[in-house]
C-alpha cells in the first residue's frame, strides 16, 4: 500500500466512526512501538519495586515476572485483535462504546483518567530515585516530591511543544531502554560469573515468611510485573496519528509486550545473581542502584544510571501524551467535564493543549498529596487489571458478530482458550492486588475512584451521552 493510500484508508475509518481527521498522522511502525515499549518501561517498572520485590518476597521473589508475563501477554493478544477492528484514538472507551453500553463505556474511560492521572506520578517517583541516586541528594520525600513536581511539568511542556519532539525522545528511549536493560544485564553476568557468585541466590526468599507458607509473600511481588506490563495500549491510543493503524497497532502491541518480557527476566537475573552482599542490600534505600554502582564502579555505574534515566522519563512523557489523548477521545463525544474546551486541538501544534494542562494540575495534586509510593504503585497496578478485564468480558460477548477485515489480525481458532485464560488471569491478578492486607490502602483508593466514577456519570454524564453505536447490530 502506498503512503497516501494508507493515509486516504485511514482517514476513512475515522470518518466511518463519526469522527474527523484533527490529530496529526506522523506515527509508522517503529514509533508506534517506541510508544508502547516506552510505556511498558522494564526499567521503570523494576526499578520502582525491585526494592518491594526483594524485601517482601526475598530475591527469589523475581520469579513472579515470567507468570505476569504471560497473563499480561494473553490480554495484549485480545487488545491487539480488538485495535485493528477498531483503530481510534481512546482505546477501551471507544470499543466499549461500541461494545457495551454508555454506563460501562464511560466508567472504563473514567478509570483509565484515573490510572493514567495516578501513574505518571509513580514514574517519575522512579525517575527521583535514581536521580538523587546520581547527584547524591537525600532520598526524603520533600526533595523526592520537588524533582517528581519539577519532571511533571517538564514532560507536559514538551507534549504542548507537539507530538514531533515526544516521538524523537521515544524512539531514542527504545535504545535507551534496551542498553540499559540487556546491557547492563550482559555486564551485570560478566561480573557475577567472574566474582563466582553463588546462583543460589537466585531461589533465596531471605527473611521472607520465616517458618512460614511463602506462598503468600510470593504473590505478593506479583506487583512489579503487574506495575510494569501495563500501557502496551497506549499505541492504541494514539491510533488516529498512525499511519496504517489497524495493522500497524496490533503488531506493536504483542511486540512490546514480549520484548519486554524476555529484557526483564534477563536484566531481574543478572541483578540479582550480582549482589555483593543480601542484607546490605535488602537494607539499601535504592537497591538496584547500589548493585550496580558497587558491582561497575563509581563512574561506570552512574553512565547507565544516567541511560536508565533517560528511559523512566521517556516512560512519564509517554504517558502524559496517552492521558491527553484520552481526555480529547472523550471530550469530542462530550463524555468529560467541560468536554468544549478540552476536545479542543492547537492549530499550530495538533495537539490538545487544554487536556495537557489539566493533566499537569491533577499530576501536581496527586504528586503533593501522596503518603506512600507503594499505595500508588499498587492502585496503579490494579485499575489497568479492571479495565482490561471490563473489555475483554464485554468484548468476548459480542465477537462472535463481529466481521474481521482480509489481512487484519485474529485469534482465529486459538480464541476461546487465549479469552478463557486472559480472563482467569486478571482475576487472579485483582485478587493478589486487593485482597492482601499490604494492598488495603490501594484498594481503597481504587474503590473511591469508582465511587467518584458513578457519582459522576449518573449526576452529569448519563443525560447527555450520545446513543452508543454498536460495532455489530
């Protein structure tokens, strides 16, 4: 297919959905797997837990990674088939608008506002951490809060700039992430083999459930890759600026989830094999900093800190760009508060200016009034979960109607099984991120969130919403 014939088929499908063309389509293949890759953000993701990982479940605690892969997998299979039948910007709100009805359309919607609202804070609190880590500043959460508050506005003055200058950093953040993953992974093997460190420590559980089931403290670090291998349908979010979306997305999708994947497990095993010393570790503010810093030395081990870094603030600026398209998906169907101003997009940049800005107030609040980073690690590890379980149910209802395109990706035969176990999946994973008693505080940050959601919809949103148009009579 040609470019302009991509561009032409493109256009069309936002036309065929009520909508028109207002977002710049510059997206192709490697920038839209840029945005998912750079959202999942191994690095990020481990370096935000690894200290919870091994304080609650012990270094053998990494093990739980590869079990989150695979769930997390299952479901970017089903996202990945849904993207390509209906590539619009807004990912589960439009297809449950489609799918479902306007109650848990719009309430899927409001929970994604919330998680995307929520994480950029946890990833830049990341970002703080080896920062400080870098320049030796104390890890308190005063000056924790000043650098994540400092970040914030950074990444949403560069999504005002336009979606050009995000797009460069994110592809450049792919190489980041991979040196600082599977380099340092490499490295990090070189050292511990030649250190002759003991692999046993790889099935250590430390002090964990001492004289205990550690059944239950395994779960638990369960949360790094729940944390982690979300955000893969930030790619979908942005299907109305890329070229060739409904075949380009779903590739995307399932590639970045399984590329990260692998790098993670590679760069959590050569960590942890190269720990110089377990409790001084298990004690250590910043674990995985110090691992490296004592394994490579002073100067070595700040470079690939400095290229983790760039990575983690990649992961915010991404972020902030998939909630400004959210907030716009939503606002031109008049399903957001002041829905006129923020569905509104800047002439000059092709963005939603107004969206951005709310972003950074609401990311501002949340960052000033934050008690615990592992409160909102966890409460955004479970919202993704919900939203990717609504979608998969009400979508596994109606597929059976749905009309696939010639050349456009599907589960064909393998479906039943692969929306059997993604489901069976996310229940488990709700169940490890609410249940225990470590979680409670998250839980009900989530549970108020939805309250929130409910309030809203029936006082403002119900009467207005437009009817839902059903992909299939």
């Amino acid at each position: 297919m040609k470019k302009d014939d991509a561009f032409s088929e493109d256009e069309k499908i936002v036309e065929a959905f009520n909508y028109k063309q207002e977002l710049k389509r510059s997206l192709k293949s490697f920038s839209s797997f840029a945005i998912a890759f750079s959202f999942i953000s191994i690095t990020t993701g481990i370096f935000t837990n690894y200290k919870f990982v091994i304080q609650t479940g012990g270094p053998a605690g990494i093990w739980s990674w590869p079990i989150t892969i695979i769930g997390q997998l299952l479901v970017a299979l089903v996202f990945a088939e849904l993207v390509g039948i209906i590539p619009i910007s807004g990912y589960s709100y439009q297809w449950l608008k489609r799918l479902s009805t306007p109650f848990v359309s719009w309430m899927t919607g409001w929970i994604s506002f919330c998680f995307l609202i929520l994480v950029i804070p946890t990833v830049d609190w990341g970002f703080a951490l080896v920062f400080a880590g870098l320049f030796n500043i104390a890890a308190s959460d005063l000056n924790l809060k000043v650098i994540v508050m400092s970040i914030i506005v950074l990444q949403v003055t560069l999504n005002i700039i336009g979606v050009k200058i995000t797009t460069l950093i994110n592809n450049g953040a792919v190489w980041t992430e991979i040196i600082g993953a599977v380099g340092l992974a490499i490295i990090l093997f070189i050292v511990a083999f030649l250190h002759d460190a003991d692999p046993s420590i790889l099935l250590s559980t430390g002090n964990a459930a001492k004289g205990t089931s550690y059944i239950a403290p395994f779960l638990l670090t369960m949360l790094m890759g729940s944390y982690t291998i979300v955000g893969f349908e930030a790619a979908a979010n942005l299907s109305e600026e890329t070229v060739n979306a409904s075949k380009t997305i779903p590739k995307t999708i399932i590639s970045s989830v399984a590329l990260s994947g692998i790098f993670g497990m590679l760069f959590l095993i050569a960590a942890t094999w190269a720990i110089p010393n377990l409790n001084d570790v298990l004690n250590s503010d910043n674990p995985l900093p110090y691992i490296i810093v004592t394994n490579l030395g002073g100067v070595f081990g700040k470079l690939f800190l400095v290229i983790v870094s760039v990575s983690i603030f990649a992961c915010g600026l991404v972020i902030t760009t998939s909630a400004g398209r959210l907030i716009y998906a939503m606002s031109r169907d008049n399903a957001f508060i002041f829905s006129q101003s923020f569905k509104k997009v800047s002439s000059k940049t092709k963005v939603p200016t107004a969206a951005l800005f709310l972003i950074l107030i609401l990311c501002l609040i949340s960052t000033y009034f934050a008690e615990s980073l592992i409160d909102l690690v966890a409460a955004t590890a479970v919202l993704p979960a919900l939203i990717y379980l609504t979608t998969i149910v009400a979508y596994g209802i109606t597929r059976k109607n749905v009309k696939f395109k010639s050349g456009s990706f599907t589960l064909g035969k393998f479906s039943k099984p692969v929306f059997t176990f993604a489901i069976l999946w996310l229940i488990l994973e709700i169940g490890i991120l609410t249940i225990p008693k470590d979680f409670h505080t998250a839980t009900i940050i989530s549970s108020f969130m939805l309250i929130i959601g409910v309030i809203f919809y029936f006082l403002f949103f119900r009467s207005r919403l437009i009817k839902r148009s059903r992909l299939v009579e």
